[in-house]
C-alpha cells in the first residue's frame, strides 16, 4: 500500500513507461491473437488494461477523461496506445492534485467493498501488472518481439550477443 504520493509517482513512471513498452509493439493484425477459441483476444485483453486506468480512477472519486470499458475494442493498436498514453496522464495528475500523503490512508468505497487510497493505487500498478504478464504470452504467440520490461528478453539478451538466461 501507498503511504506517500511521491512513491506513487515513482512506482507509476516506471510501470505505466513499462505498460507503453508493451502497447508500441502490438499491430493490428496481433489484436486478434487468443490463447484459446473461447478465450480473450490481445486486443480485449489490452483493451481492459486501458480502460482499467480510467475506471479505477472514476470508482476513486477522481475525475479523469478516460476511455470507458463500455467502449468497443479498438482494431487499431494505436490508439490503445494513445488512450493508454492519455490516462496513465490523466491518473497521475487527479491523484497528485487531489489527495495528499494523509488521504492515502482514508477509505472509499472500491468495487463492493472499502479500500483504503493507497491500497487503490496498489491494486492499479498490480493490476496492470498481471495483464502485462497475460500480454506478452500473446504477444509471443502472435510473432511479436516481446520488450524487456523487468529485464531484457529473450531478443534482447540475443541482441547482446549472450544467450537467453533460463
């Protein structure tokens, strides 16, 4: 959990840049890729994570102008991109010019239950985490060189010249 904003803030360059990485590869064509028939696409699945930022932030009582998880699924990868782009903005700045290292602690109502402010930010970067894990399973199926977000992948450990640590 949160305890003051200037770690949010940190935390949130870092993991929304990470995010970014992973949106600039997708293609139109990837947006179709699925783990399974009935399963989600690349493109539902990145799309959720878009839209996730500026949900969170709504049920949070912050006013943001972010896409709406009612919205159909894009078919062009960049504007998953752009909207992401937008909201992870949008976010930071709601956050960092309405609450306080103090609210951090003050409980709000989050899907059907009371969270505390700072577990919201928490669950946002987790949140975002566990798709970008989803992602890049399909990212990979669907052709795609997959970015280095907590080290470097397998390209890039080949760009290098060193092989792929196992």
């Amino acid at each position: 959990m949160f305890y003051k904003i200037s770690d949010f803030q940190k935390d949130w360059a870092v993991e929304s840049e990470s995010t970014i990485k992973l949106l600039k590869v997708l293609t139109d064509k990837s947006l179709e890729q699925k783990v399974y028939e009935e399963g989600r696409t690349l493109g539902t699945l990145a799309w959720h994570l878009v839209c996730a930022v500026g949900k969170t932030a709504v049920q949070a009582g912050l006013a943001v102008n972010a896409v709406s998880d009612d919205s159909e699924v894009p078919v062009s990868a960049k504007r998953f991109l752009d909207e992401y782009e937008k909201s992870a903005k949008e976010i930071l700045n709601a956050v960092t010019s309405n609450w306080t290292d103090e609210s951090l602690l003050e409980e709000i109502p989050m899907f059907r239950d009371m969270w505390k402010k700072g577990q919201v930010l928490t669950v946002l970067i987790r949140h975002q985490i566990h798709h970008r894990a989803q992602m890049t399973v399909l990212m990979r199926q669907a052709g795609l060189k997959v970015p280095g977000v907590y080290g470097p992948s397998k390209e890039e450990w080949e760009l290098m010249k060193m092989p792929p640590r196992q």
